[in-house]
C-alpha cells in the first residue's frame, strides 16, 4: 500500500467538542460508590478525535466548531502538537466533559454531557469562519452532536451550503441533528447500527433491515452510506454497490473513539484517492486497532497496513 506525500487538506468541524475523563474500574455498579483504578483525561469529541488521526497520518487539517474558553489549555495544546490548524470560535465557559466508564470486561459506559451555550454572535462568527475556510478546502468532516444554541437545521444548513459550493461533506452525527443532516444528503454519512435504526424507528422504513434503510437513503441521493457494526465490522455502499468488511478478533480496551477513527479512515481513502476495496480494508483496520487503546491516534501505520491485509472483504 503506497502512501502519498503531497498534502492533502481537510476541515474538520466539532461543534459541541468534549474532554473525555475515562476510567478503567472492574465492575460498574449502577446507584453504588464506584472506586476508578486509573484514569485518563483527553480532549476529544467526534471532530477533534477525526483531526487527530486525520494528522497523524499526514493530512492538513484545520480544525473548526466551538470552544470553551475556561478549559482551553489541553485542545491548545493537542493542535500544537499534532499541527493541527486551530479555528475554533472561542465561547464563553468551559468545554463538557465526558466520562466513559471502562469495565474489566471491556463493555463501556458513556456520559456524555449537554455542553456549552453558544451565543448567536458565536454562530455568526463560525459561520464566518467557515465560509473563509470554505474558499480554500474541499473536503469538510461535520461530527458529532450540537451545542445548546446550535439547531439541528442549522447544522443541516451548513452542510447543504458547502454542498452547493462544491465540496464533499463527511457527516456522522445522531439523533435530531442525524435526522436534519440526512434530509440534505452529505457526501457520506457514518451512522452505526443503532444510530440507523433509531432514525428509521416510527417512520416508514421501521421494519426495514439495516441494508435496505442504507438502499432507500442511497437513492435518495446520499453518495455514500457508511455503517459501522462494532466487533461486526462496516458495511458501506455507494454507486459501486455494497462492500463489507470483517476486522479479526482484537484485545479490546476502549471502544471509543473506534466510530470517529473509521470517518477518519474513510476520509483519508478519499484524499488519497483511493479505489474502494483499499480505502475501506485501511479504514476498517485502522478503527478496529483503535478499540486496543484509549483515546485516538496512529501508533504504528504498518501496523494499520499489516492488519488491513488480514481484514475479510466481500460484496
Ligand atoms: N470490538 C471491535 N473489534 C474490532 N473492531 C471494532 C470493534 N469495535 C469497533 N470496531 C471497529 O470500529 C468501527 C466503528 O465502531 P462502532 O462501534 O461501530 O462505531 P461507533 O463508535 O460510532 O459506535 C467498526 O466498524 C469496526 O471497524
Ligand atoms: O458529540 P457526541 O455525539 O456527544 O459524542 C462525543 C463523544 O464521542 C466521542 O467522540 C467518541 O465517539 P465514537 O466512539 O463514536 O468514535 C468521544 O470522544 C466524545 O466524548
């Protein structure tokens, strides 16, 4: 597998970013005193997790959405040393933070909380800001859930203008703010199966199977359909019909992260132009090593390359 040296630039937007606390404890007991054996505390959210292994692989990557100005100093930090591109808008307040509770059987619990306030003056600026960034960066990464402030159509509008202005719009994100995202068709969406399902719940594709809700949302004009299934693997159709890929049994530490990590695989085939059978065997590989560690990042890339040759692709 060749890698490319020529800069390949991306945007990546986190709207509602968050530190993620994680704590590793033997067993969680709901309503009981908890004791946590190690903790890590790292920032993190859907975006910032996609810039992160977007730039340890190589790309250019600016980073935009909403920032607590309290707790800066770490997200500061990280885009100093990962170069990163920091545009993030500055909010009044502190940036959530997000517990996930590790259990020594490797199930996780996330916490994840509502976030920061953001003014309408906030939301001008980015809108600003991203506009500008829209003159010179053709492929943008949308994740993750919205700010209080922040409305489902308005994050659906974003995506629909840089989808008029010509640019591929990589969107993973859940519930109200899925929901309005879907309806203006981004270049690809990330949904995992549950997220899939619960948006199909009570609708007309209710009693449908997850390839066929991908099928019906494929022709509606979403470029590419992407669902990640866990330990299952990805299934993601697109023009060229389906493809599925099956990760080898991994030594499970965290699951998070592993969501945000295949986006950033997926993101990175594409920069690369990458045929499809490559693109999702790298993306797959890449997220699967993702759950042996907390938080996110490239370790060792021959390591994703050994592994993406051991992962199971079939149409
Ligand atoms: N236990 C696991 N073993 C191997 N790969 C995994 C495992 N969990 C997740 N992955 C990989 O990470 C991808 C994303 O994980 P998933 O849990 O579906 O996403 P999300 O974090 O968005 O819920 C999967 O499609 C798979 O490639
Ligand atoms: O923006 P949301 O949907 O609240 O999710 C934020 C959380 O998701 C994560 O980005 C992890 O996401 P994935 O496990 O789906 O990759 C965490 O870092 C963060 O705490």
């Amino acid at each position: 597998m060749t890698m490319q040296l020529a800069k390949l630039k991306v945007v990546t937007v986190t709207l509602n970013p968050a530190l993620d606390l994680t704590g590793h404890l033997h067993t969680l007991t709901k309503g009981a005193v908890n004791q946590v054996q190690h903790c890590v505390l790292a920032p993190a959210g859907k975006g910032v997790n996609v810039a992160k292994v977007l730039a340890e692989l190589g790309a250019e990557v600016t980073a935009t959405g909403f920032l607590g100005i309290e707790n800066e100093a770490a997200f500061c930090q990280l885009f100093e040393r990962i170069k990163v591109t920091d545009r993030f808008i500055r909010v009044q307040g502190a940036t959530r933070i997000n517990v996930k509770l590790v259990e020594a059987s490797s199930q996780v619990s996330d916490i994840n909380f509502p976030g920061v306030s953001v003014t309408a003056a906030a939301i001008a600026e980015f809108e600003t800001m991203l506009f500008n960034l829209s003159l010179d960066h053709d492929v943008f990464v949308i994740a993750g859930s919205l700010p209080i402030g922040v409305t489902p159509e308005q994050c659906a509008h974003w995506i629909a203008q840089l989808q008029q202005a010509g640019k591929k719009v990589f969107f993973d994100s859940s519930n109200a703010a899925l929901t309005a995202g879907i309806a203006v068709q981004p270049w690809l969406i990330k949904p995992n199966d549950e997220e899939l399902l619960h948006w199909a719940k009570g609708g007309p594709l209710a009693d449908q199977s997850l390839a066929e809700i991908a099928e019906q949302l494929s022709s509606t004009g979403i470029a590419n359909v992407v669902v990640s299934l866990g330990a299952e693997g990805v299934m993601w159709l697109n023009k060229e019909g389906w493809l599925q890929a099956q990760p080898p049994t991994m030594d499970v530490v965290s699951t998070v992260g592993a969501g945000d990590t295949l986006v950033a695989g997926m993101c990175w085939g594409h920069l690369n132009n990458w045929d499809k059978k490559q693109t999702l065997s790298f993306a797959t590989a890449l997220s699967a090593l993702a759950v042996t560690q907390v938080g996110v990042g490239v370790k060792d890339l021959n390591e994703v390359i050994t592994l993406s040759e051991r992962i199971t692709i079939c149409e």
